[in-house]
C-alpha cells in the first residue's frame, strides 16, 4: 500500500486563519502558574526538573497507549507489567551491577511476550480488548506476587536505578538534568516519528477509524493492531525502568498507571472510540495530570480527592469527545 492510499487530502487554509491549537497546552500552563503561585520554590530548576523526572514514566506510558487507543481498544495490563518488570528486575539482578543490561534485555522480552499474546487474543480469538488486557492484568499480577512471595524482595543496583534516579548536574542555563527526561525525549521522539511520520502511524489511524473500510484498502489490521499493542507493553517496560530507578521496589509500584495513561491520553485529544491521537497531546495531557496532582497536593487536598479529580477528568473529556463526535458525524 502506498503512502498515498491511508494520507487524507489535505484542506486548503483559510487565508488569515490561526492554527488550531490542542486545548491541553493551554491547561498545562494554566495548571504550572498555578503551582507557581503556590509555591515560587517550582521556578528553580530543581522543582521543574524533579516534576518532569516524576512525570517522565507516565509521559512515556500515555504515549504508548495511544498506539492501542488509536486503533481502537485499550492496554489494561500496562500497570501489572510495570509492577512485574520493578518487582522481577529486584529478583533476578539481587543488587549486582553486572546483571543490569542482561535483566534489562530479559525485561523488553517479557514485555514483548505480553504485547504479541495480547494482539493474538485480540486479533484472533475476537475477544474485547478491554477483557483481553484486563485478563492479562490479573495474569500478570498474579506472577509479580508468586514471583516476589507477595513481598518486595531483592535489590535494584544502582546501575538499574540510574535511569530513573541519576540527574546530571552542572548542566549550563538548567544546571541539573534528569536521565529519565532524557529517556522520555528519546523514546517520545522514536513514536511520535512511528505515529505521524511513518505509514504504521497512518494503517493505525486508519484501523482506528474503520476497520472495515482499512482492511478492504489492504491494511494488515490484525499486524498492525498487534504492533500497537507491542508499543504499548515496551513503553510499560521502560516506564517500569524508570519507575524502579526513582521509587525503588514495591509490589504496587504499578498499581493505577493504566488509567492515568488513558486518562493523559484522552486530555491530549485522543479518541477512545479510535482514530485520532496524538503523541505530543498525549505527552501533554500526562504532564498536565501530573500538574494537577502536584497542585492538590500543594494544596493539602487528601489522597482520596485525587482519585476522584482523575476519574472526573476522564468522565468529562469521554463525554465532550463522544459530543464532539456526534456533532461533527465522525
């Protein structure tokens, strides 16, 4: 299939007209002002730095799920494998640097694993992804807790922790840099080139939008929607890198990242019926549900308020996409 078939015609600008802006930018710097406000110290290269070194995993996570988002189904088993890469990488490394990369390689292979089982079910035994992923959620869960006796056990080297931990220092105009922002520009780089420049990005918009009409213009739905997912677990895999660099092993250390991710996502504009994303948006839509959990917690708000702010976001931008789309017939 050429690159002509999936590219949609382009609509002549109007003369004078201002590019549509995604309103997610305009939230996230509403919300950053607003932690400005609350706490002047977030100016300092070390409070926005740090904020992006605690955003970086979700970042990486939301991006990732776009790819299952936009094809139209959902990744929920995304957190359990970030808890199995944190809780496995203690167990099988037990604090010796030399096994990092190894262990590492051992990782993107299970997330690999889980990825391609996840499209099968999906693709050839039809069954929703949202009971697939869901079904390999408790899987996975079930092996982190059998693998770990139910208790954090083992040690991450430090070595491992350096992506998520380390910051380099001395950096001109920032003075510190994360490794774990460096990551995230890295691997939101490679898949926003996969999503929006390349013809996976198109087939993937294309499935997204109609399976039916995709696969009769020679799409490999079943291929492409398998590589989505196969995105979606690596992303989780290097979420759960970073993860266990900066907070170190915990049982639950995954525990709720599959409904931020696509909570961040839909802020960015994504579509959760399929077909329209974006990996900047989605990156956005994270680091601007990040900004409001900082904000409540600057504010003293509880634990539980947090919660309920997040599942509102999600109820309220499903219900405007699901308008929007009513209105507009697409």
């Amino acid at each position: 299939m050429t690159d002509q078939t999936l590219a949609t015609p382009a609509k002549p600008a109007r003369a004078g007209r201002l590019p549509r802006i995604n309103p997610v930018y305009f939230i996230l710097a509403a919300l950053i002002v607003a932690i400005i406000l609350n706490n002047p110290a977030f100016m300092e290269p070390t409070g926005y730095m740090n904020f992006l070194k605690r955003a970086a995993p979700l970042a990486i996570l939301a991006a990732g799920q776009l790819y299952v988002i936009v094809s139209g189904g959902f990744d929920l088993s995304v957190g359990s494998l970030i808890t199995l890469v944190v809780v496995g990488s203690s167990m099988l490394s037990n604090n010796d640097p030399d096994a990092t990369w190894w262990v590492i390689v051992v990782m993107f292979t299970i997330g690999l694993a889980v990825g391609i089982v996840n499209g099968l079910i999906v693709c050839f035994l039809k069954v929703p992804s949202l009971i697939a992923t869901l079904g390999m959620m408790i899987t996975l869960n079930g092996f982190a807790f059998m693998w770990s006796g139910g208790a954090p056990r083992g040690y991450l080297p430090d070595s491992f922790r350096y992506f998520g931990r380390v910051n380099i220092m001395d950096v001109p105009l920032i003075r510190m840099l994360p490794v774990a922002l460096i990551v995230l520009v890295i691997v939101g780089g490679v898949l926003y080139w996969l999503m929006h420049r390349t013809n996976l990005g198109r087939m993937i918009h294309a499935i997204g939008d109609n399976p039916r009409a995709a696969q009769l213009a020679g799409v490999p739905v079943n291929r492409v929607r398998i590589t989505a997912f196969v995105v979606s677990s690596l992303s989780a895999v290097i979420a759960g890198i970073l993860l266990g660099g900066f907070a170190g092993v915990s049982t639950d250390v995954g525990t709720g990242y599959e409904l931020q991710a696509i909570t961040a996502a839909v802020l960015g504009g994504a579509q959760l019926l399929g077909g329209r994303g974006s990996v900047p948006a989605a990156i956005a839509g994270a680091l601007t549900l990040m900004a409001i959990f900082t904000l409540l917690n600057f504010l003293g708000l509880p634990q539980p308020i947090r919660q309920v702010v997040q599942g509102l976001i999600l109820i309220t931008a499903v219900a405007l996409a699901m308008y929007r789309r009513g209105r507009t017939g697409q």
